[in-house]
C-alpha cells in the first residue's frame, strides 16, 4: 500500500500548478462538458502512467540491487530539484476541437504528460516499489486529485492556490523520497 498511496500523494502535489492544469483550464473553458474532459484525463492517465510503470519495474531488473537504489533516489531528487523550474506556457491548442471533448482531452493529456515530470516520476515510483498495478492507480488518483477540481472550478480554483509553495513542496516530496531511498 505504500506505493499507492506515496505514488498518488507525490503526483498530486507535483501536479499543482503543471502544464496539464492548465490545459484542463483550457479544455474546460472551450468545452464546458466536465465529464468527457475527465474521462479523457483518465484513460490517457491510465495508458502513459501504465506504460510509464511497466518501463520502471522493467528496467529496475537490469540494474544490479544496491546501485538500483542509489540510481533511483538519485533521479528521484534530481526531479525535485527540476520541480523548481517553472513551466513554459505552451498556449499552443492544436486544432482538434472538431473531434469533441473526449477525444482532445484523451489526446492533450497523453501527449502532454510525456516526458513531464510526472511521467518520469511514474517511471521511477515503478522502478522503486516494482508494483506496476498500485503505482498506476496511484499516480492516476493523483493526476485526477489535481486536474478534477481545476475542470470543475477553473478559473476561481486557480487564481486562489499559491503556485510557488506548492512547487516548493513537491519538490521537497521528491527529494526526501530520493533521499531515504538512498540511505533507509
């Protein structure tokens, strides 16, 4: 249980303030038609975050044991030091809405999470718990912890968060993961 519930508590708190809240902002304001966006969130969540856990587990077999953990603790505070980078703001929409709500939200959100943060987190919380299943879920609820309430409230929600501290915290998150990986 563990790795469910340090995989959706690190996403959740990575998420804050990400590029893909914003892009739930985006979705949300041009569809206005919450529960496909969050279907759309969820599968593509499952996929690349499934995928992401799969990679980890499977490449943890190829790294001899005490230097997987050092290599893993090693990347995981090499995240949250990354953490402390804000994100660009890609405002760039490709021109899907044609399509509908579901289809743009299951295609921006896959797309946009790889190679974010989170997915190379998915990655290495795979590798560290070797639980392909629990991290999936885990980090799947955290992505919907943090995207869910942002395509319901919007504009509102995230006006009132404090990005800074909530960057700062997950990055704290990451490194004493990276940290007590290391040496606990």
């Amino acid at each position: 249980m563990d790795s469910l519930f340090t995989s959706l508590f690190t996403v959740a708190l990575a998420e804050i303030g990400d590029k893909t809240q914003l892009l739930s902002l985006v979705l949300a304001s041009r569809f206005k038609k919450p529960w496909p966006i969050i279907a759309g969130i969820l599968l593509a969540t499952l996929a690349n975050h499934g995928l992401s856990a799969w990679a980890g587990s499977w490449l943890r077999r190829f790294i001899e044991g005490s230097y997987s953990l050092w290599i893993i603790g090693g990347s995981f505070v090499a995240v949250g030091l990354w953490l402390l980078i804000p994100d660009k703001d890609d405002d760039e929409t490709p021109r899907l809405q044609q399509y509908g709500a579901f289809v743009v939200s299951l295609t921006l959100f896959f797309l946009a999470e790889i190679g974010d943060k989170t997915q190379i987190a998915t990655v290495l919380l795979g590798a560290r718990f070797d639980d392909v299943l629990l991290v999936t879920f885990g980090t799947t609820a955290g992505m919907l912890i943090a995207n869910v309430p942002v395509v319901f409230a919007g504009n509102a929600l995230m006006a009132r968060l404090p990005m800074r501290t909530a960057h700062l915290a997950a990055a704290a998150v990451f490194i004493l993961i990276g940290l007590y990986t290391m040496f606990f």
